[in-house]
C-alpha cells in the first residue's frame, strides 16, 4: 500500500494513502446506492435491493451500512461509529479508521456533534437532532423470516399488507415466557403501512425511532437490501392490547454515572459472581461523568468517581 | 307434468340462497398431459360434495384449481362470497383472492405438516387466522384458541406444545381447528383422514360430520375412501380418467352404480 | 276441511327398475316394470309379493336411493310437488329432510354416534333444542325397550333385535307426511311387534300415508287398509 506515493501522503495521516475514490466506492456504485436511499425514503420501511459491493471485510463486519455511509457522506461531515453503544470496541475503531482513511473525514465520538452516525446495536441515548443521518448495519433485514422461509412469499405478505404472522410470533412469546420476551430486533410498524426489522438494536431503543428528526438509514450488506425512515415518521412497535410493548428497565442505576434512564450493559467484574452495571453508551456516561466531576470538584465534596475507574470498567466491557 | 319440468322447478328450492361456487367446463393439462376435462357442477350453501376416484384420476388437480392455487387450461369458477358478491376465482387479484383464503375459506390437507406451522405452538396454529383478521388481544386469541381446542377434542394443557409432538389423529383435528376458526363457508379437503389408523379415522370423521351439520359448511371433499364419502358427503362426483363418469347422491352412486367404473370402484373397495 | 287432504302424497306412475352389471357381462336384472301406485294421507299401503320380487328395490326407488329407469315418483313436498326419479340430489334431500322418512332393515351405524343422539339427531336437524331433542328420543326409546343402559352407548355393538329399534324410533320420533317401512317388526319379539304397530297407527292418525313390507300376516293385517302385490320377474 505504501508503494504508492502521491505528494499529499504524509502530510496528513487523514489523507487517502492510496489513490481511492472518495470514500471508498467509486461514483457509479455511490450513485446507485443513492437512487436506492431515495426510494427507501420515499416509501418508508420498505425493503430496497441494491447491487451491494465487495467490501475489504467480511459480511457481518457491517458491510451495509458502510456502503450507506460511504453514499451519503459528504467532505465536510463528520463521523461518529457505534458498537453495543460503545465507540471504541474493535468494530466501531476500524470502520471509523477506515472512513478517516477512504474519505478524509473528521472522525467524533460525540454524538451531538456528528452528521453520520453509523451503530450496530445502539441508537444513542441523547436525542437526534435535525441534519444528522443514523446508518444501521443490519444482518437480516426480513421480519418475516421467522416465520416465513420463502423470499417470494416475504415479498407477496409485505405487498399485501398481510402481517398476521409478526403477531404469531408474539403471541408465541407470551405463551411461552408470559410476556414478550422479545428484546431485541424488535418488529416495527413504519408509517401505518410496512412491517420493519430494527436490526439487531434492543427493543429499548425502539421508542427513539418514532418521530426522529433524524433520517434513519438501514444498510444489510449480505442480503443487499436498503431501508429508511425518513425524519418525523411515526414507528410503532407490535404489540396486543392486552400486552402493550414496554421497554426493559434495571433495577439499580448505571454503576459509574449513575444514570436511571439509560440503557445498561451488565459487567462481569470478577470470577466469584460480582457483576455491575453501566451504561452501554460510552459517550453518554463519560458526558455525564465529566459534568458531575465538574459539579463535585466545585462542591468540594470529595471524590465522586474517577477517570481511572471509568476507563477500567470500559476496558473490561471490551473484553 | 313432464319429469324435466319438475325437476327445473325444484332446482331452486324457495327461500334458499344461490350456489356458492359455480364451475363450468373446467379444464386443466399439464402440458400435453390430461388433469381434467370438462368439469360443470354448482355447489349450494351447506352441501358436502365428496369427490371419488383412484389416484391420478384427477381428484386433486380439480381440488387445487377449484381453491385457486393454479389457473385452469379453461374454465370457470365463480364463487359468491359473504357478501353476496360473485367473483370469478381466475380473474380475482392476489390480493382478493387470498383474503378469501384466509377468510372465507379453508384447506385441509392430507398431510397436517402441510397445514400447520409445526414450530408454532397449537395455541399460535389455531390463533394466526384471527390475528390474520385482525384480532389484537392475546387473551381473547387465547381464549378462542381454548374453545377451538375442546371442539377438536385436544386437552386444553396442549394449547402450547408444538404439533410435532401431537400423534397423527391430533396434527389432523389441530389442522382442521386452525381453518375453522375464522368461521369459513366453503372448506376443501384433500383426504382429511388419508393417513389415519382405522380406529383414529372413525373419530375424525365423526367429528368432521358433527362440525360440518353444526356449522352449515359447505365442503369439497377428496376420498378415495368410499365409506369417508357416504357418511360425509350429500352428493358425489365419480372420476376416472381426469373425467366425470357419474355423479349424484351420494347414496345413490354407491348403492346403484350406474357407470361401469363406478361399479367396478363400488365392489371393489366397498365390502359390507 | 283442506281440500288437498284426500289427494295423493305419492304418486308413482309407469315406474320400471332394471339393473345392468357391468361387472358380470352386462347382465340384466329386472326388479319391476310399469307400476302404477296412488297414496293419500292416512293410507298404509302393503307392498305384497315372494321375495325377489323386488319390494325392497321399490322401497328403495321411492325414497330415490335406487335410481328408476323409467316412470316418475311425484311425492307432494311442502307446497310443491317433487318426482324423486329426476330430481336433483338437493331436491331429493330435501324431500327426505322433512317429507318422506324411511326405516330400513340395517341400521346404518355412525361410528362413536350414542343411540340417544342418533334418534335425537334428526329432531335438532329441525330445530329443536338439544335437551328437549334427547328428552324425546329417551321417551321412544324406553317406549321401545331399549334399557336407558344403552342410551348413551354407540350402536354398533348392539343385538340385531336393538339395532331395529333404534332404527324405528329414528323413524318415528317425528311427523313424516310419507313413512317408508322395510321389515320394521322383522326381528322384533311380541311385545315389540305391538308397539310397533301402534307407532304406525300413531302415525297413521296422524295424517301420515305408510308404505311398507311387513312380512308377518298378523302385523299387516294390524295396519295395512291396501294392499300392492308385486310379482316376481
């Protein structure tokens, strides 16, 4: 790769080391990509194929969505990766190392101050805002697979709006668990009309896809299908009347900020049991930290926790 | 009065409702090979038609094509639906069509495993027509699932074993609740008890019986078990050859056979 | 005073029935040819003749499960008149349904069906509730001696001699303006007989016109007012 020499190598380690295009993908597969993004967000929750690429990954690295992102992004944006929540697990540091690379681009872990946003499991836990553009990686874009093996027929129920069998499937966890044990990959209703995998992201995050400013594209690399909820559409999550969709909720708050609303990954911290947990957006709880430390310090009220402690327990978690 | 002018007469019993399914001058060949020819019959609200013949006498082919699962070579088929609207089956949209299917009608396979989903539970089998209709309370599902249980004669603490672990005789009454939930006017049955033991067969068929009278089905039936066809059809349509050699009452084609084939069918696999 | 009443319930005119066997060489069997019968209400006509001469056959023809080949059967059914020899199954269902009941030798058993809720059966097929349906069948069926042991037991387990029975009281247990009866009284011992035959004459008050094979003199002599003697071929 260093073979290749050109005069702005070296002079920024942001700068393509070789002479590829923008991004990665060359114009033509970027502008095929596009026409598929637009006809995803003209119809909401409806599953897009595109003649995805090979890329220096394997399928399940989150293909698709760097194909989404490498189409939308732009040079000036900047660009933030999300694994599990966390932005420095080995997934989210070489797809945004990849992009730094192929692009050019500025690379974030703060979630207010990125334009893309590309998570495998997680949406962040600080509201989207408007002009931001959340990229889903996701494995098995089919809903219905579950309970239907055939693509031809998936196809035919989507087009006929004959979504019985998502409910099957529920119905199926409350006779099983007492309750609808799905957590994750939770199915979506979009816009009144297509039935919606979320990826792989935990049904507490669900409630956050309704009525985001943000535009939400999904991206399955293997399966070659692209799908959108454009900005301010409603998502609602499946569910009986008699056993309303809930998110999950802890019993104790996230160990190191001290967060009761967010989303908690349990740690196993030892050999004899002990367990915490704590937040699984890394960004959100170092955001929270950093403001109490601040208050605390000022208060003069001692030791809170400290930086040390934070970046222990993430290491451990990248475990 | 001339016989052919009574008979007109009485075709149209008063206060009755027209026929359900009208088929006339089916054909189906696949590719050079013959299906079936020339297949007329009406079918009236209520009514068990039993169709008989051996295998690869085209019993099938006509029960496929009158569900609409392919078109005919030629041929009509006009059902009239619940709202008294008459559809021809073959020009209906995907999407009509399989409304219909899912409530209107019914279809119970020979094999259970190709009418049920094995990996669902019985509770999920019996329930997805409803939720397919819209019902969006669990309890209620659930509830309907229990009654639907009873009926076919499965105890209620299997409501949420899967069918694969249900013996042969339950997989077939467990089928035959799922398609009757929804309250379907017109079920096709493709020898319900085809693959049956003899002592498991006599229970499904008096249940099949006591559920059709209950409930005013009207039925297509396929046997090639003339004594299934004579305790559940009213009316039968012998086939040979792709072709309708002889039909009527039902008691009448098999205790006076007038067609050659139908005699030899008759002595040959009713004894007694 | 109906002005109908004294008209015929069943009228056969012409009636022949031949039987070809295919399966034998195409053999022929004539059971009868060009008969001629009149019934009216309250009537019980005695079908009369040495066996082979085709009673049965005729029986069997009225009630339209023999195929005639030619001749008509035209039975007044409700307001209309019906000829069981052309008329469509429905047609002839329907004739059966409500105007014409038939009590033939055999008892056709219905698997796992209890003897109680066969009689019963053909109540609640007219509407009658389930309940009042069994209260009335277990009434003929005590009538009939049918220990109450046996009611909710299915019949194919039953003697020769129970199964008739059972198979009377389905018969009986409500109004057919046309009654068919092959051998009721058959295997049926004295005291039986006699309830029979004042089922028949029941019946018969009751404005139902009767034809029947009734091999004992005694019984035939008890109900019949006609006799139609049928000669063997």
């Amino acid at each position: 790769m260093t073979t290749t020499v050109n005069s702005a190598d070296g002079a920024s380690s942001n700068q393509p080391s070789v002479a590829y295009n923008f991004a990665y993908l060359d114009e033509q597969t970027k502008r095929m990509i596009r026409r598929s993004i637009l006809k995803a967000v003209a119809l909401p929750g409806y599953q897009v194929p595109f003649g995805g690429r090979e890329m220096p990954m394997p399928y399940g690295w989150g293909t698709g969505g760097i194909q989404v992102s490498a189409s939308v992004l732009g040079k000036h944006d900047v660009f933030k990766v999300i694994d599990q929540g966390s932005d420095d697990t080995t997934n989210a540091v070489s797809i945004r190392s990849f992009f730094a690379r192929v692009a050019g681009v500025r690379t974030t872990t703060d979630t207010e101050e990125a334009d893309i946003i590309q998570t495998r499991h997680r949406i962040p836990e600080q509201p989207l805002r408007e002009g931001q553009i959340m990229v889903y990686q996701v494995p098995i874009p089919e809903p219905l697979r579950w309970m239907e093996p055939s693509e031809a027929e998936t196809r035919t129920l989507h087009a006929l709006e004959e979504y019985g069998v998502m409910h099957v499937k529920l119905y199926e966890d409350i006779a099983r668990h007492g309750e609808i044990a799905t957590s994750f990959d939770y199915p979506v209703l979009v816009n009144g009309r297509y039935v919606m995998s979320p990826s792989p992201l935990p049904k507490f995050d669900n409630p956050k896809m309704n009525q985001c400013p943000a535009l939400q594209l999904f991206g399955a690399g293997r399966e070659k299908r692209i799908y959108a909820i454009p900005p301010y559409t409603t998502v609602k999550s499946l569910d009986f009347e008699d056993h309303p969709f809930a998110v999950q909720q802890w019993n104790e708050p996230c160990a190191i900020c001290g967060a009761t609303d967010s989303y908690l990954d349990e740690i196993i911290t030892d050999d004899a049991g002990g367990r915490m947990f704590v937040c699984s957006d890394t960004d959100h709880c170092f955001k929270r930290v950093a403001g109490q430390s601040l208050s605390a310090a000022s208060d003069e009220e001692g030791e809170f926790f400290t930086t040390e402690v934070d970046s222990s327990v993430h290491e451990r978690r990248k475990k | 009065m001339m016989p052919d002018e009574i008979s007109r007469r009485t075709e149209a019993l008063p206060g009755e409702e027209p026929a359900l399914l009208q088929v006339e001058g089916l054909s189906h060949y696949y590719g050079e090979r013959l299906g079936c020819r020339d297949i007329s019959f009406d079918l009236w609200p209520g009514e068990v038609l039993g169709i008989v013949g051996e295998s690869g006498s085209g019993k099938s082919t006509l029960l496929n094509l009158l569900a609409g699962r392919f078109p005919p070579s030629s041929g009509t088929i006009r059902y009239r639906d619940a709202e008294g609207l008459t559809h021809d089956i073959n020009s209906l949209s995907e999407a009509v069509r399989r409304r219909i299917l899912r409530t209107e009608w019914g279809f119970v396979h020979q094999h259970p495993r190709d009418g049920l989903r094995m990996r669902v539970s019985a509770g999920g089998n019996i329930g997805e027509r409803l939720m397919a209709c819209g019902s969006r309370h669990y309890g209620n599902i659930r509830s309907t699932a229990l009654d639907w249980l009873e009926r076919v004669e499965i105890a209620a603490d299997r409501i949420d074993d899967r069918p694969t672990a249900y013996s042969g005789g339950m997989q077939q009454r467990l089928q035959i609740a799922r398609n009757l939930v929804s309250g379907p006017r017109l079920v096709f049955m493709d020898e319900p008890t085809g693959g049956l033991d003899v002592s498991v067969q006599a229970k499904l068929l008096d249940l099949l019986r006591q559920l059709v009278r209950g409930l005013g089905l009207s039925v297509v039936l396929v046997t090639h078990d003339l004594a299934v066809a004579r305790l559940l059809a009213h009316r039968l349509i012998v086939m040979r050859r792709g072709e309708v050699v002889e039909s009527g009452l039902s008691d009448q084609v098999l205790d006076d056979p007038h067609h050659p084939y139908t005699q030899l069918l008759v002595s040959s696999i009713l004894q007694g | 005073m109906d002005t109908t009443v004294n008209e015929p319930v069943l009228s056969v005119r012409g009636l022949s029935k031949s039987f070809t066997l295919h399966t034998q060489g195409g053999t022929v069997i004539e059971a009868f040819a060009d008969l001629d019968i009149a019934v009216r209400p309250g009537e019980c006509l005695a079908l009369h003749g040495p066996s082979g001469a085709g009673k049965s056959t005729l029986l069997r023809a009225l009630y339209a499960n023999y195929k005639p080949c030619s001749g008509s059967i035209i039975v007044k059914h409700g307001n209309s008149q019906v000829d069981m020899a052309t008329a469509s199954p429905r047609a002839v269902l329907s004739v059966r349904h409500s105007t014409m009941g038939y009590v033939s030798q055999f008892l056709r058993v219905i698997p796992r069906v209890s003897c109680l809720d066969i009689v019963a059966e053909r109540l609640s097929l007219h509407g009658e509730k389930d309940d009042a349906a069994r209260e009335k069948a277990g009434e003929l069926l005590a009538r009939l001696r049918i220990p109450k042991g046996l009611w909710n037991l299915a019949p194919a387990t039953f003697s020769g001699g129970e199964q008739q029975r059972v198979n009377i009281a389905r018969g009986f247990i409500r109004h057919y303006p046309i009654l068919l009866l092959d051998e009721p009284t058959a295997s049926l011992d004295a005291a039986n007989r006699e309830t029979v035959v004042a089922l028949i004459r029941e019946a018969r008050s009751a404005g139902s016109a009767v034809i029947g094979i009734f091999h004992d003199e005694a019984v035939r002599d008890a109900v019949a007012d006609r006799v139609f003697t049928l000669r063997p071929h």
